[in-house]
C-alpha cells in the first residue's frame, strides 16, 4: 500500500472542505454512514433498508450517494432537504446494528467528508 505525504494529504483534506462547503453553498445536505459494509445476507438486506429508506428520505428531491469501501455519503438537495437528512438520520439510527463484528458500528454523521 503507498502512503500519502503528510503534505499531500493536509492538501487534500482542504480541498473536500472546500469542495463540501460549495456544496452546501448550492443546497446540499449531506449525511455520512461508516463502517456499514455488507459482509452477508443478513447485512445485504440491511443495507437494502439503508438505501429504502434513502430513496424516502429523498422523495422527488434531487438526491445522490457515493460509496466507498465500508461506507456510503448521501446528498439531498431542495425544499426541506435539512429536515429529510434529519429524518434519515433518526431512521438510520433505528436500523443501526448495536455492533458489528471487529468494527463497532455504524459512525453516522452529518456532512459529506
């Protein structure tokens, strides 16, 4: 695996900053969930609920998420975007597991990065 330069990394920290804060310039808002990576049947399905109830949260609103590895990024953009974010947040919440095997559980969090 290659690692970053420190200089590299701090450089590209800032430009997400900078890149999430126009992003909420423009109306986004964001909710981040780590350490949710689907490891079986049970944790597909799981992950299945996640995305259901993304799609709800969204309703017709102009949406996106981004995956990585072990979590995913979901944007909302529109009239009453905060309050969907807010109310995916509380679900997500509800369908968090109490703890995952090595990895704790999900990290959810507002904000893109």
């Amino acid at each position: 695996m290659t690692s970053i330069p420190e200089d590299d990394a701090q450089r590209q920290a800032e430009e997400l900053i900078v890149a999430e804060a126009g992003d909420v310039a423009r109306g986004w808002h964001f909710l981040t969930v780590d350490n949710l990576a689907p490891q079986g049947n049970a944790d597909a399905l799981l992950y299945e609920k996640v995305l259901d109830s993304f799609d709800e949260a969204a309703g017709d609103r102009e949406c996106r998420h981004r995956g990585r590895r072990n979590g995913i990024t979901f944007g909302i953009r529109g009239a009453g975007a905060e309050r969907r974010i807010a109310w995916l947040h509380a679900r997500l919440e509800k369908l968090k597991p109490p703890r995952l095997p090595g990895d704790g559980s999900w990290d959810i969090r507002e904000g893109a990065r």
